[in-house]
C-alpha cells in the first residue's frame, strides 16, 4: 500500500487511520520506516497488555535478562 508524503508530512489513507489511529511513532530502520500506532493513553494500553500476567516487575526483568544471556550464550 502506498502513502502519499508531502510538506514533510506523511498522509494514510481513511481505512489505515480507522484500524490504526492517528498517533504514530516514525521508527527509522536505515533502509525503512515503521510507523508504530501510539495508543491515545499509553498507560491504559500497558495496563490491558499486562493484565494476565502474574508475574511481578523484578520477576520479569530477571526473566529477560537470563534470556538475554540465554541468546547471547548461543
């Protein structure tokens, strides 16, 4: 799909603005874009994203970084 940039301005198209929002993060990938919808209150958003988990934050952060040396050892 292509979207139409002018005026240092990026247009998108009605049905991607109603699936998506209108607040985006422009992500500059080297030889791309991503733009990454932005939730009207983050917050809100995170909260929804985590609500099953049970895991506290110390717990989770442990987690990640034993993945992280996890991967790095492999």
């Amino acid at each position: 799909m292509e979207v139409e940039a002018g005026d240092g301005r990026v247009y998108l198209p009605q049905k991607l603005r109603d699936k998506f929002g209108d607040r985006f993060e422009l992500i500059d990938r080297g030889d791309r874009i991503v733009l990454l919808p932005v939730a009207d209150d983050p917050l809100e958003a995170l909260r929804d994203e985590f609500d099953d988990v049970d895991e506290s934050a110390t717990e989770l952060r442990g987690r990640a970084r034993q993945d992280a040396i996890d991967d790095a050892g492999s």
